[in-house]
C-alpha cells in the first residue's frame, strides 16, 4: 500500500471519527445547537413571513398612543372600559380577549376614592345611588358579552389559583405533567373573573426561551391542580361556543413515547392542532400589520352604525390589549425586538384560523443525524477514492444545499429541520480530513522549522509591537455630543428597605428597562455607576438630532420608570422614581484610560455640566432638567424654563435651566400652554424683583399644580428662595442665579 493511500485512509478515518463524535456531542439537543438551529429558523422567518390574509377575522384592538390622547393615561376606569365592551359585543364581535388582568380594584370607583380619602378626614366622595361600583358595572359588560379574562402564571409560590372554565378532556395518557407547571398566578377580582365567559393565561413563557425570542407559544400550562388554556385558545373555544378541548397523550392511537409523557395533540372543535411534546406551539409570524390593528378611541369614538368600524368588529375575534409605548407587554420575535405582547396571541390565533402550521416533528432530530452520517460517508469515500479537491467540491455543495433544503421544508411544507448539525459535520469531515493529510505531509518541514523557532519572538508578539500605538495608546475625538444622567431618587432608602437578594432583583429589573429605553432612541450607555447611568448621543455612530434622540430618551426613561413603579408596587417593593439631567457640548469621546484599561467613554465641560443637571433635578422635585444648548437644538419640545442656574464647579458661568414635559403632541395642548404660561409669568415676577406678584403667582403654582405637569415642588422651592430674599437687604446686583453649593 503506497504511502499517499495510507495517507488518505488515516484521513477518511478522521472525517468518520470526527462525525461519530459531533453526532454523539449534539445527540441530546445541546444548547449551542438548538440556538444555531433557532437562529436559522428565524432567518426563515423574515425572509418568508406567513402571508397575511385580513380576512381571516382576528383583530387587536389596541390602548395605543391615540387612545391615550383621548381617554387619558392607563389604567382607564373600568366603565370606560365596560363602554368599550359593550361597544365591541354590540357591533357583533365573536368573542372579546383581555390581554391584562384586573387584579386590583379600580382606585377611580367612588367607594374605592371614599375609602382613601376618609383617612385623611376628608369628605367622602358621593357613591352611586343604586350602589354599583365601577368594578360591578365592568362585570356586568363582561357577562353580556363572549369575553375572555386574562391571568399572568408565575414561578413564584402563592395560593391565588384562576377559575378555569374551558374542560379539558383527556385521550390516552394523561400528559399533564408533560405541560408548562407554575406555582402561583396573579388572577382578576372575584367579581370579574366570574362575569367571564373565559379566563386564559396570558403568560408567553416556553421553557427553551433561553434567548428571550418567543418562537412558541405554551397552548396549555399547569398551575396547582387545573389546566389553564392560552388567550388565543381560549378566545377561539369562546368565538366557536366550544365547552373545551381534547388533549392527547403518548398512546392516544397507539403511538408509543418511551419513558417520558408527552403531548401528542390537541382539539379544539373542527381545528386539530399540532403540538410539541409539552404542549407549546410554534408560531408562523407575518409580522407587524397595520390593517390587524384598530385603536380603541375609534372603537369609543364611532358610532354604533358606523359601518367602516362595525366592518371590523362584526363576526372577528377581538383581542384587546396595550401597544402604546411604555404600557405593553414587550417581546420579541423572530421579526423584531420589540413588539406588544398581544401581536404574539393575535397571530398564534391567525395562524389556526387560517390552517397554517408550523411544527418540528420527533423525527427532525434523527433525520438530521442521518444527514450528518451520509455526508461524512460520502466525504471518506471521495478522500479515498478520488482526492481532496473534489471532497472539497463535494462539501461546498453540501453547505449551500443544507440550509436551501431546510428552508424548502420550512416554507413549503412547515416543518422545522436544521441544518446546524449536518452542517457541522460537513466542516468538521472536511476539516478533519484535510487537517491530517496537511499535518501529515508536512511533518518533516514542521520539525525542521520548530527547531528554529526556539530564537525567534511569538507571532502574537510581533502583531502588538507592529503598531503599539493602535492596540494602546489612549486616544479620543472631539465631537458634539448630548450627554445624559439619571439615578433613582431616595436610593439609600431603598437600599435600607430591601434585603441584598432584592436590592439586586430591584436594580436589574430597573436597569434593563431604562437601558432599552436609551438603546431605543440610539444612544451609547457608556457605564453604570449603582444605581446612576450614563449615556450619550452622537457616538460613535453620527446623528445630526441626536438632542432631539436625548430628549426622546429622557421622556421614554420616566415613561419606564412609571410603569416599573406599578409593578415594583404589586410586588411589595418602592417604586422607581427617577432624575435625568441632559446637556449638549463640545467633548472628547474616544479609547479612554490608562493603557492596561480602556473605555470608551466621553470626557469635557458639556459632561460635567450634564452630571450636575442631574443633582439640580432633585433640589427642583423635576423628573428631566436640561441645559440651554440642548433645548436650542431640538426645538418643538414642550420646554419650560424653569430658572438661570449656576452650578457646581463653574464659576461664573450661568445657564437657563429647563425642563421638558413631552414632546410635539404636549406642545398642543391647553394643559402644556397654561402650566408654561403660570409658570414663565411667575418667573418673570421673580427676576423682576416684584416679589409679591412672583410669589402669589409661584403660590397658585403650588396649590393646584396641573394634572400631567407636576411643578409643585419646583414652585415650594422658589417660594422659599423669595422668602430668603425678603429676609435681608436684597443687594443691587442681585442677577435671580441660583449658585449650586453641592452636587
């Protein structure tokens, strides 16, 4: 046998060996496999999105930002949400779904307003004359009409169990123990969740969510003893007058699933599901729709014959949830990072109506082994019998064909095959192959240059001392920036209150919001200092509005704050009350550090100055204080200047201090004209010098601040600043600066 044969053997013999081991190593579903698998089928799904058909009857109708403008901030009161249902059953809707859970009583019902007040002394406000209550006219909408309710399951342990209408027939083994299990929920009030046709889970949670990316949807979960259905499938059993479903275990029809109990399907009327083995079902997306999206103010606002609205409702299946910014619950998919929860049930119960499947039967995974073990077959025999260039031929073609057949399987016929594992072991059996005959033929050329290698320097060496300068010296840019600060108010109290374990579920819980909020708006985070970020706008990515991307961040840090707060609140934690300080300006911002650590960051005046915006926000009670130059650079904001400052570290260095209240809509409104012209008339009193006037105004300020612009505690301030002045000799040069003593 010639040396070259034996050469090409021992390297057939490694592309075989090499197989074995990569078909052992994924034989169990690992991790990185299944990410790499998952990465591809989401590829396929924005490549080839389910097409969209509006006539399937599903719509959201949605507490968007519209809505909000016209029926005021969430949670509205629950009879404008009974007018909203009453409104939906009239015009025909087949069944109604909650994508929220109205666990707590409405704290605008009377009873609920004369047992707040009346702990302060005050007269309570007059109940209803017949004695209803917001939440018994809620109910009294939901029993009317083909409702859902929604309840959140949780990991957590508690003894609040959902009431569960839909009956759960079982054939075969039973697999419930196959289904997602929870320990507790958060469930509706008593009176509610009995007017209900439906309550559902509304908890998008699949076990191998490791990658926070919803691509399956649990149709059933256990909690405690009972069995609660999904909202899309619990909508749908309403919408068809279903009285429940029909789950199947392992050996329904004889199918035979080892030693485990799984979930072999499920029916629900005329429509046959397919399912994975506990119970989830994967989602075929068509992405964001504006034709399955109706705002709830055109619901509210049209009338009963409209037929454009009526069109819409009549004969659909109606799922009613959040999407305006900072109320929804937000996901992500396979088609975009952010998208409201209720999207993800919208077209989970799309995707059955219209008989869409997407599923990855228990055969893939051997079917994709099979594949591996042929192609690395194949490679050996063509090692052997041919040469090493027409195995490479062979293998390039193998890694276009894998991933265009997989693809081919998922949109033609909906089935899920990766091409991860086959694709590896054509690598690897090319790799191993070629690898042995190289090291093999150069073996003696090797052995001759490592005996020369002993006096020379490591490559790796020679790569850093090329150019020193590019790999550690610090260096920067100058360039205009808009820099931001925020951190929590009052957070060593809170850190007082809370035990360590809590503290860190209450800084991760915060941080992550606030940091998406920033990444939303395109900005850098540069660091977090506890419970403080930094962050700026303008690097290193160019944005010529990036005061206006600050200022959007800032609104959307204390829109996220607020909605935390609720939640920190339900849980038993303090509530997130935040301050941001922005400023615009020259500064460096580039590698930062010393040579052993580099950061980039941004340094300069602008910097500073943003920092101590920061501290000025809490002698002010104001939620966003901003400097001059931003406020000249992204005009149409609703600013009001709140006083001419000097802070820290700047002597003699004065600027306008404002804040900003929202954005181009608030501009519009009578309650923004009326707080900037109270307060700028009142400030201008103040420089004045014309105190009573600057304090009778500052006083109403104060007495009856406005609704959705709280500047009470900025007027107190001011107040007591003209009470100061009073107090002594006012000095001629006086200049109405506020000079900053701390930080």
């Amino acid at each position: 046998m010639s040396a070259a044969l034996r050469a090409r053997r021992k390297a057939a013999l490694s592309a075989l060996l090499v197989t074995a081991l990569i078909s052992l190593l994924t034989w169990q579903n690992a991790p990185f496999v299944r990410r790499l698998d998952n990465a591809a089928f989401d590829a396929f799904q924005r490549f080839a999105p389910r097409p969209y058909d509006h006539t399937v009857p599903v719509r959201v109708v949605a507490i968007d930002r519209v809505a909000l403008d016209g029926y005021g901030q969430w949670p509205w009161p629950r009879p404008v949400l009974a007018a909203l249902t009453d409104r939906l059953t009239a015009m025909g809707a087949k069944a109604i779904g909650f994508d929220m859970v109205f666990s707590e009583a409405d704290r605008t019902s009377p009873e609920e307003v004369a047992r707040s007040l009346s702990r302060f002394g005050i007269v309570p406000a007059p109940l209803y004359p017949d004695g209803r209550t917001h939440d018994r006219i809620f109910a009294e909408s939901l029993a009317k009409g083909p409702t859902v309710l929604g309840t959140i399951l949780t990991r957590q342990h508690n003894d609040r169990r959902p009431i569960v209408i839909a009956n759960a027939s079982i054939l075969g083994t039973d697999p419930q123990r196959a289904l997602p299990v929870f320990n507790g929920a958060d469930i509706n009030r008593p009176a509610l969740g009995q007017a209900a046709a439906g309550v559902a889970s509304v908890t998008l949670t699949p076990r191998d969510r490791e990658d926070g990316i919803i691509r399956r949807v649990p149709l059933l979960a256990r909690v405690g003893d009972r069995i609660v259905p999904t909202l899309s499938l619990e909508v749908l059993r309403v919408g068809e007058g279903e009285t429940g479903y029909l789950l199947r275990g392992s050996d329904a029809n004889g199918e035979i699933a080892g030693l485990q109990t799984v979930v072999t399907g499920l029916r629900m009327g005329r429509h046959v599901l397919k399912t994975t083995a506990d119970g989830a079902m994967w989602v075929r997306y068509s992405g964001s729709r504006p034709r399955r999206m109706i705002s709830a103010a055109a619901i509210l606002d049209a009338d009963m014959d409209d037929a454009v609205v009526r069109k819409q409702i009549d004969g659909h299946f109606i799922l009613l949830g959040a999407t305006a910014p900072g109320l929804g619950d937000i996901v992500a998919t396979p088609m975009s990072a952010t998208v409201p929860g209720i999207e993800v049930h919208a077209e989970l119960l799309e995707q059955i109506l219209g008989g869409t499947s997407l599923a990855r039967p228990d055969w893939a995974a051997g079917a994709e082994r099979l594949t591996s073990w042929i192609i690395g077959l194949l490679i050996a025999g063509i090692v052997v019998l041919a040469a090493y260039g027409w195995a490479a031929v062979f293998a390039a073609v193998a890694l276009v064909a894998l991933p265009v057949l997989s693809f081919f399987a998922f949109n033609r016929h909906g089935v899920l095959i990766g091409p991860t594992v086959p694709i590896i072991a054509t690598v690897g059996a090319w790799v191993s192959a070629a690898a042995v005959d190289y090291l093999g033929a150069r073996r003696e050329r090797r052995e001759i240059r490592l005996q020369f290698e002993h006096f020379v320097a490591p490559d790796v060496i020679e790569e850093i001392a090329r150019d020193p300068n590019r790999h550690m010296s610090p260096g920067g840019e100058e360039r205009d920036l808009s820099v931001l600060f925020c951190d929590v108010r009052h957070f060593s109290a809170i850190s007082a209150a809370l035990n360590p374990s809590d503290l860190i579920n209450w800084l991760n819980g915060y941080l992550t919001p606030m940091t998406e909020a920033i990444l939303e708006e395109r900005g850098t985070i540069d660091k977090f200092i506890g419970d403080s970020i930094m962050a700026f706008w303008n690097a290193p990515r160019r944005d010529e509005a990036h005061a206006r991307g600050a200022l959007r961040g800032a609104l959307s840090l204390v829109k996220a704050a607020e909605t935390m707060s609720v939640g920190y609140i339900a849980k038993g934690f303090p509530p997130a009350r935040i301050g941001v300080g922005l400023n615009t300006g020259p500064c460096s911002v580039g590698r930062i550090g010393a040579r052993s650590r580099l950061d980039y960051t941004c340094i300069g005046d602008a910097v500073n100055v943003a920092s101590r915006l920061d501290g000025i926000s809490k002698i002010y009670g104001l939620d966003i204080c901003i400097g001059e130059e931003t406020v000249r650079r992204a005009d149409g904001f609703a600013f009001i200047e709140i006083d001419r400052v000097e802070v820290l570290g700047r002597s003699g260095a004065t600027l306008d201090l404002y804040t900003v209240v929202g954005d181009e809509d608030m501009v519009a409104t009578d309650v923004f004209r009326t707080a900037k012209s109270d307060w700028e008339g009142a400030l201008a009193a103040y420089r004045a010098r014309d105190f009573d006037a600057a304090r009778i105004a500052f006083s109403g300020i104060a007495a009856q601040p406005s609704p959705a612009i709280d500047l009470g505690h900025a007027a107190m301030v001011m107040l007591a600043r003209i009470g100061e002045l009073e107090s002594k000799p006012l000095a001629a040069d006086w200049d109405a600066v506020y000079r900053a003593n701390h930080k």
